[in-house]
C-alpha cells in the first residue's frame, strides 16, 4: 500500500517509531467500551495499537488521502473513520456520552485543539496528545514565565502530566522542533461558580499583558476592590493561581 505523502499546509509530520506510538496509546485509560477519539490518525501509527483495545474507538482525519489510506488498512473501522476538520465538529455526534482524545496533534492548531478541550471540559475526560515541546511545557508548568494562558485555563479543569520528549528524527518528515507528549486528566472540580466567558477573558487580558501588574492589566474590567483581591492587584499574570483568577472573574461588577 502506497505511503501517504505528508502534507506541509496540514502540519503534518508522521511518527515513526513504533515503541513511542505504543507508549503513547498505553497512557490513555481504557476501560470496557470507553470511547476515544484519534485526531489526526495519519498513516494509523497510533490507530492499530489503539485498534487491539477493547474500546469504542472512532477517528477523525482531515486529509482525503489518510482516510483513504486507514479505509484498506484497517477496513474493520471503515465506518468509525471521519472525513473531517476536528475543530469544527460537534463532539455531542460523535459520542452521546464522555469521551477520551488522543493524537499526534497537527502542531500549527495543536493550541486551538486544547482551547476546543477546555471548552469541552464537561465532555472530555482524558487527552493524550503530541504537541511541540514547548506547548507541552507551557500547558503542563504550574510556576514561573512557562506558564500561560492554557496553562491556567486547562489547569482549572484537569490535572496535567509532562509524560515524555521526543526527538525530530522519530518522525517523517522531521520537525524543525523537538516534541513532547502530554497527559490531561479531569480533575474533581466539576464546575466553578463564575461565567466561563469572563473567566476566559480575565485570564487572556492578564497574560497580554503580562509585564504589567494585575491592576494596570485588567483595567478595562470593572473590579470591586475587595479585601481578597486587594493584595492580588500588585500581582503579575504568572504570579496567579487557577484560584487567583477566579477570585478576581467573581470581582467584575
């Protein structure tokens, strides 16, 4: 079967290494009939340690060739194989009940991949994912300038583990970047009690701004000057717990 031919204008890069693929599919939790999405399958490096599963496995590939490709590969997902933009679907189609992600994330829209997760984060239990390392250092740090606006964003709703790096040469066509696989896992807050939108909003005005102190750098928001606040105002964006920030969303009048 002809290989597909990786195509620069969709990110594409194609893990190689079968012993990381392996590595990488044991990370995600499985239980009987979980159901996990493969985004961006590729050539199937994932897919057919995925496939050995006993799970409830569908995917999802933007590039006509790939599909085709997994189509003759492994014709028993014919059917569960998506000809689709992941960005643009609805994750309430493709599983009426909560899902798992993994995939060797396209890293041009790996960052609006984790900003679709967060605003799924009542659906999306588990992600399991290759990003560029430093994505993955910034989503997963919890201190200091790495930290970032999907660090806090998605540190709100999951727990997140730097599980490994991975050089460029593991890869067809090699990255000009290393790699590094990251994994997400729902935490025990189910919700938090101020709009998500705002909350969203107070933490990407914060971390545009971050030089500047929290006052200076939210002053377009209308805060009440509460005592527990107060001392948070002298404050940078990295400075901030997940905490911080809800504290602060709760104080816009």
């Amino acid at each position: 079967m002809k290989a597909v031919r990786a195509k620069k204008f969709l990110g594409q890069h194609f893990l190689i290494n079968e012993e990381i693929a392996k590595r990488i599919t044991d990370l995600i939790s499985h239980n009987n009939n979980i159901n996990i999405l493969e985004v961006g399958p590729g050539m199937g490096v994932l897919t057919k340690y995925l496939h050995d599963k006993n799970i409830n496995l569908k995917l999802v590939e933007i590039d006509r060739e790939s599909v085709l490709y997994l189509k003759n590969k492994i014709p028993q997902l014919k059917d569960n194989i998506f000809e689709k933009d992941f960005l643009k679907i609805d994750l309430n189609k493709v599983y009426s009940k909560n899902l798992s992600i993994i995939g060797n994330f396209p890293y041009n829209i790996s960052s609006q991949i984790l900003f679709k997760v967060y605003e799924n984060y009542q659906k999306v239990d588990t992600v399991v994912g290759m990003f560029q390392k430093e994505v993955a250092e910034r989503v997963a740090s919890h201190s200091g300038r790495k930290k970032g606006i999907l660090s806090i964003l998605l540190q709100t709703f999951y727990e997140i583990e730097y599980c490994f790096s991975v050089n460029e040469d593991q890869f067809s066509p090699p990255p000009k970047v290393k790699s590094a696989v990251i994994r997400l896992v729902r935490n025990k807050r189910k919700k938090i009690d101020v709009d998500l939108r705002s909350y969203k909003m107070i933490v990407k005005a914060a971390y545009n701004q971050r030089r500047k102190t929290i006052n200076n750098a939210l002053k377009s928001f209308n805060l009440k000057k509460d005592d527990k606040i107060q001392h948070l105002l002298t404050l940078r964006a990295e400075n901030l717990s997940v905490n911080d920030f809800i504290n602060l969303t709760s104080n816009i009048q």
